[in-house]
C-alpha cells in the first residue's frame, strides 16, 4: 500500500509540475525563445527527468530542455492523447535516451484554445529507486505495470528495457479482474503466494509480493522457540519439583531406616532432627517414644522379671502436601506396640512375680506421662 501511495505521490509531483509549466504565459506563446528558459529550468529541478519539452499541433517539437535537434513525435500516443485534451502517459524506448521511459504529457491551451502540447521523460530506473521496486526478503519483490500491463519498474532491468508483457502473471489476472489488496495465488510451480495489489488513477497497478513460505518463516520459527522454551520450562519445574519432594522425603527415609533397625531389636537408635517441621517433630516423639521403649525393657529387667518371647511393632507415618494442595499442614504419627510373656517360678511366690512385670508396666506408663521412675533415695529436682 505504502508502495502505491509513493507511485502516486511521484506521479502527481511530476504532473503538477508540467501543468504549471503548461499554463506559464512563455509556454503558451509557444515562442521557442521563451519557452526553453522555462524547459531548462524544469528539468534542473527534477533530476529524475532527463528531457521537457513542448510540440506544436502536428507533434514537431518546439522547444527542449536539451540541445538535441527538434524531433518529430507525431506518432507516439503521448502526444495524440494530450492533443486530445487527456493527461497521458506512455511507456516507451526514449528516442533521446535510447532507454526506456515514462512520458507523461498534457495539452497547453491559450484560453479554450489547443495550441500544442507538454511533455515530460523520466528514465524508469530513476522511477523504480523513487518507489522502492526492488526485492523484499529472499525471494519476494515489487513491480509496476501501466495500464497496457507492460513492465515499468522491476527488480530485473532486462524486463523494463524490454517493456515485457506482465499480462499473464496471476497478480496482474486478479488485478484486472478488479480484485485489489490482500490477495493469495499460486503460480506455475505450484508456489503459493502472498501479494498485495493496487491500482492507480491512470489505471497502473503496483504489486508487492511474496512466498507464503517465507513470510511465515519467522512465525514457524517463533512457534518453534516457543515450544522448545515450553519444554524447558517444563524441564526445569519436573527437575525443581523432584528435588524437592527428594530433599522432603530424604528424612523421612532416614526416620523409617532408624524405625526398622528399632523394630529389629537395635533400641540404641535415635532418628536425627534436622528440623523444626513436622518431620522434626515426628523424629523427636519417635525418639521418646524409642526412650520409652527402653525404659520398658530397663524396668523389666531392673525388677528382675523373667520374660519371653518379646515382641512388638514400631509404626510412623508422615504426609506433606504439595501442588495446589501445599497449603495443607503436614502430619506425623508414631505407634508403638510392645508384647511380652512373663516366665513364671511356680516354686517361687506368684504374688511377687507378678508385681515386678506390674511395676514394670506402671514404670513405662509413669515415662509416657513425663514422670520418669526413680531409684529409691534419688529426688527429682
């Protein structure tokens, strides 16, 4: 569209100019004498044309801007057109330049009558450097085509020097079909494009365009990066997540090791307390229950009771909440169960058998309550 608009805009300048010159009272006396001061001084004003000049009825020049001898222009349509009173334009091979150009001409009128015609010739390499023709990324590029569909301004300069015949390019199709902006086809090749397409006032069309493939490029590319930075994030939150529910469970592994080596008969064992948590907690009434288990077995044998078959169970279980469930307190609890078989005298007073394994049991349960059982004489201060 910016294209378009720039094509505009440099054919209007250039237009407005001449038709000023048109209307200047040396021009339209049609004297050669006056007119070429006003010629030269146009074209010094315009870099990108290289002739301006003016005709006489039967096309003959009058005056130039340039010290070539006066041509006959009798049979180019840009001075047939403005004799018929039309702004027109023409493509063309410059007799002068020898290159190929765009005339833009108009009639010079002395009041409401015909007196010849005004014309300028600008080369259409200084045309395509106006608008910007040229390529776009890799592959895609802009071109010009006036309303013959010839080519005036290409990347290629062979197709502009040779005025090639754009008619059959598919943009071209959809613009003469009357189908202008943002459009989509596919060429011989099977390649799909992308374009844009405008049409001048003078009936030109501008056309930028593009491989789909490659104006997608770089959205594929952002969708790839995005994916692979979603599989990192994803990554790094299952590596953070393992360490840790790891570095949550590691001492409670710790604990059950020590609760197992207890229930295996190894009461020396106490869990260590690595923290003020619930897991701290749970190892430090581990360890007094384990204190307590013990003093069971101490007040046994301190009371002298004879016993068999000792047994029992030491059971702790622990639950930390994660997730969206991680505002949940954790929890501990410790159980432990203890069995054994008093191993009666029968020669022996049972009244006196029996109190020792009672007075171990009140022991354990005075340890429990936080009243640890004294020897005799000894004070709790």
């Amino acid at each position: 569209h910016n294209t378009a608009e720039n094509i505009e805009t440099w054919l209007d300048l250039n237009v407005q100019a001449l038709a000023q010159l048109a209307l200047s009272p040396g021009i339209i006396s049609m004297d050669p004498e006056q007119q070429k001061p006003l010629l030269e001084a146009m074209d010094q004003a315009h870099p990108s044309m290289y002739l301006v000049s003016t005709t006489d009825l039967d096309g003959t020049n009058i005056a130039r801007s340039d010290e070539a001898e006066p041509k006959d222009y009798s049979d180019r349509a840009w001075v047939n057109g403005a004799l018929a009173g039309e702004l027109t334009f023409q493509v063309l091979i410059g007799r002068t330049s020898g290159e190929p150009a765009v005339v833009a001409s108009l009639p010079i009128l002395d009041g409401n009558e015909l007196v010849g015609v005004a014309m300028f010739a600008s080369d259409l390499d200084d045309m395509a450097a106006a608008v910007r023709a040229g390529t776009i990324g890799e592959s895609g590029y802009t071109f010009v085509i006036n309303e013959q569909d010839q080519i005036v301004a290409h990347p290629d300069p062979e197709l502009v020097a040779t005025q090639a015949d754009a008619g059959s390019e598919p943009a071209v199709r959809l613009l003469r079909q009357g189908t202008l902006g943002n459009v989509a086809f596919e060429d011989q090749a099977g390649q799909t494009w992308q374009a844009h397409v405008d049409q001048l006032e003078n009936g030109w069309g501008v056309i930028v365009q593009r491989p789909e493939g490659e104006l997608l490029r770089p959205i594929r590319t952002v969708r790839v990066l995005s994916w692979i930075l979603i599989a990192l994030g994803t990554l790094m939150l299952v590596t953070l997540t393992s360490l840790a529910i790891r570095q949550s469970v590691r001492p409670i592994s710790a604990l059950t090791d020590t609760a197992t080596a207890i229930a295996g008969g190894d009461l020396s064992r106490e869990a260590v307390v690595e923290s003020e948590d619930e897991i701290g907690a749970l190892a430090r009434a581990f360890n007094s229950m384990t204190g307590q288990l013990r003093t069971l077995i101490g007040s046994l044998e301190s009371q002298v009771a004879e016993v068999k078959a000792v047994g029992g169970t030491v059971t702790s279980v622990t639950n930390e909440s994660f997730g969206s469930m991680a505002d949940q307190p954790g929890g501990a609890e410790v159980e432990i169960r203890a069995s054994w078989t008093p191993q009666i005298d029968e020669g022996a007073d049972l009244e006196s058998q029996a109190r020792s394994h009672v007075q171990a049991w009140l022991d354990l349960m005075c340890t429990a309550a936080g009243l640890t059982p004294l020897p005799d004489g000894v004070v709790a201060l």
